[in-house]
C-alpha cells in the first residue's frame, strides 16, 4: 500500500491510497476469515466454511467489508503521519477507482480545528441583580402554609364559586356517544385551577350540591388526542359537594411540614428556602429565555475556525430529514424524484448545519478549558426523568437512545447547559442576593 495525506484546511485531510493485488488479496483473506466465524451453511460445521466458499456466498458483504478495511489502514498510515491529529466523526471513502492490478482510494478525514478561546468571559452577558419584594415573599410563604390545609365540607347552601373544591360526577359525549376516559366519580377539582379543558370550570360555577348540569365545550385544536383536537363535546356533571381550605395560619409547625428535612426548621429558615427559591425562579428564567441565547450567539459571532465537511454533512441530513417529516407526501415524492430540488432542499438548511457545528465545537472547546463533563450516570438520569415526564418507559426510552445513537445528543446538551450556566454564574458572581 501506498498512502499520502494532504491537509486540506485545520478541520479537513485527505488521504490518497493505492492497494496492489497483494494488499486487496490479503484484505479479503482477512474478511473471509471473520464472516466464517459466524456464517451457517450447509454441510459445513460454523466456522468451518471453505475461504473460496465464503467469498462466493457473501460478495456483497466482502466488497463492502474489504474497502473498509482497506480504508482503515490507509487511516492508520495517514495517522502515523500526521502530528497527533484529533479526528473526529468516521472517516469516509470519497472516492474508489478500480484498476486491474491496483485499487485507488480517496478518503476524507474530519478533525477537531484548534480555537483559540483567549479571554471567552468578556463576551458573556450580565444582568441586573435579583431580587424579591416584602409583598412577593409573604404571598408565596401564605400559599405554601395554605398547600397544608385539609379541604372541609361548606356549612351552607351556598353555590359553587372559584377558589372551591367541587366533588362531582361527570360523563363526556361526543356525537352522543360516552367518551373512553372522558368520566369520573367523586372526583375533586379546584375551580379555578384550569385542571380542566377551557372553559369547563367556567361552566361549574354557581351549581349546588345536589345539582345537576349538561354543557358544551370546545377542545383546543392542538389537544393531544387527536379524536377530541377541536370536537364539541358535550358534558353532563353532578355536584355532590363543595369543599374549601380555610388560610393556615404560618408558624414553626407549618415550617416543620415544609421543610421535613431541614433540622430545627422555623418561619425564619421557611421564609429563607422560599425567597432562595423565587430567586433561583428568576435566574432560570432569565437564562432560560434570554442569556443562554444571547451568549451562544455571541460565542458564535467573535470565532473564526474551520468546520469539518463530513460532520456538517451528517447534520445537513439530520435536518432535512426532520425538516422532510413537515411536508406533505406529495411534496416528498415530487422532491425525491427531481435530484435538483433534492439537491436545493438539502443547502436549504446548510447555513443552519453549520451554526450548529460551529457552535457543538466552541462548546466542547470551553467544557475543556473549564474542566466540565457529563458522566454517564448524569446521561442515564436525564433520560430516565424525559421519560417519566412524558409517561413513558424509561428503560424502553433509553433502549432507544441507544440504538438511535442518541446518547451523544443528550450528552451534549446536558454539556452545553452546564457549560453556559457556569460561565453565566461566574460573570454574575454574587448577583442573586437582594
């Protein structure tokens, strides 16, 4: 074999190789052996399958397995060559030329581009200290106390009115058929939580118990049961009680209640735990709609590097595959019929590919320079609790990740959010304090 490697800018290289018969023959030996070793055919014992045979059977899978085994030697020649080169992503054959006495590969290489971070905190953002008013805390605290209230029965006759528990009974039709799921006894709502469909609690009030009622509601169109997204549906509900929660009265008991496992806990550390929280409420909001964008793209605009082609590619088909799942089948089959239109769907999310790529690199970049990573156990964990928020199975969900090759994805989101959370906190040290 012959092999020469030419670099092509700091993220990109190519490899040029020449096989003569005596490497192609001794590759294919090679590939035969290993496919033998699990192959079953008939009258031959498993792993005992003529060589010849096997290269006769399997010629599919010889070519295919022969030319990435070809690949990685030259790979490993180029390698040798190159100073300490961090690929990155799977090398890919760009090109074969078959001759009669040799064959000629081209095969490209990604590697991870060195960016020259400097000082990356002049460019993250700061922001105003937080803080939380006399009248915000004392509301708060009041509505913790009163989340340990017992609901009671009403003495009187009264109807039912908002902030009231209803105990009730209620069916739901459509089309004057009972809705799967769409009924309940005894059940207890609070009205005016918005528990409900909009519009159904509405329809509750001023009823009294014993009393009955049948209404109509509106589903929202976008309601995830796709049978009830926009259907009137009609609803039939009897009141079988009101109850109320009476304002609870907020002491070192109540503290006790909600802070179970704070030792010595009183209305001073409740009152402490309560405005800590609002003001971690605030900071994740702020970074969550605000500062975590503003930051990505300030890291994006003041580097310069350049980005590995095949990496850019793979997301390029990331992306049109999923921007593909948007259109309807007509446009799918007009566009996999006409190569220029494919062609021109593909670049269309280019710019997009490349931003992202961009931007997975500069992250990686500061989760080096700020000693940051992700374990395996935190990934797990992750997609254990994506799983239990969308009622699914987690073992199932992440048996998925899995084979989807999705764990990187998840890994690298959870490196990103670290990642600008610490660069953040460390800018605005100190600014959560009133």
């Amino acid at each position: 074999m012959q092999a020469s490697t030419k670099m092509i800018n700091s993220a990109n290289a190519t490899i040029h190789a020449v096989f003569d018969k005596a490497s192609i023959a001794r590759a294919e030996d090679a590939v035969a052996r290993d496919i033998a070793k699990d192959a079953k055919l008939d009258g031959f014992r498993k792993g005992k399958t003529p060589t010849a045979l096997i290269k006769a059977r399997f010629r599919e899978k010889m070519t295919s397995d022969v030319r990435s085994l070809l690949a990685r030697e030259a790979l490993d020649e180029a390698v040798s060559k190159l100073n300490n080169p961090q690929l990155i992503g799977m090398p890919v054959i760009a090109a074969l030329n078959e001759k009669e006495d040799a064959l000629e590969m081209d095969v490209k290489l990604s590697l991870r581009p060195a960016i020259e971070l400097g000082d990356y905190m002049r460019l993250v953002p700061t922001h105003e200290p937080f803080s939380v008013s006399e009248q915000e805390l004392n509301e708060t605290l009041q509505r913790a106390a009163d989340s340990t209230a017992v609901a009671a029965d009403i003495a009187d006759d009264r109807p039912l009115a908002k902030e009231d528990i209803a105990v009730f009974d209620f069916d739901g039709f459509l089309d004057g058929k009972p809705i799967e799921k769409a009924s309940g006894r005894d059940y207890e709502l609070q009205i005016g939580s918005n528990v409900f469909v909009p519009g159904f609690e509405d329809r509750m009030i001023g009823l009294k118990k014993g009393e009955k009622r049948a209404f109509n509601v509106t589903f929202p169109a976008d309601y995830p049961a796709q049978e009830l997204s926009g259907a009137d549906v009609r609803f039939e509900v009897a009141l079988k009680g009101i109850k109320v929660k009476k304002s609870v009265e907020i002491t070192d008991e109540i503290a006790q209640k909600l802070l179970p496992n704070i030792e010595g806990a009183d209305v001073a550390k409740l009152r402490g735990a309560v405005e800590r929280s609002l003001l971690n409420d605030q900071k994740r909001k702020l970074y969550d709609e605000k500062l975590r964008a503003e930051l990505l793209g300030l890291l994006s605009e003041n580097y310069a590097f350049d980005l590995p082609e095949s990496i850019v590619e793979q997301e390029i088909d990331h992306l049109a595959t999923s921007k593909a799942r948007d259109i309807s089948e007509e446009e799918l089959r007009a566009l996999s019929g006409d190569e220029k239109r494919l062609k021109e769907f593909r670049e269309s999310v280019r710019k997009e590919a490349e931003e992202r790529v961009k931007v997975t690199l500069i992250i990686d970049a500061l989760a080096k320079a700020e000693n940051i990573s992700v374990n395996d156990q935190e990934v797990a964990q992750a997609i254990y609790y994506e799983a239990l928020k969308t009622g699914q199975n987690p073992k199932e969900m992440f048996e998925y990740y899995k084979k989807n090759s999705l764990i990187a994805v998840v890994r690298m989101s959870l490196t990103e959010d670290r990642v600008l959370t610490t660069l953040l906190e460390k800018k605005n040290g100190g600014r959560e304090a009133k």
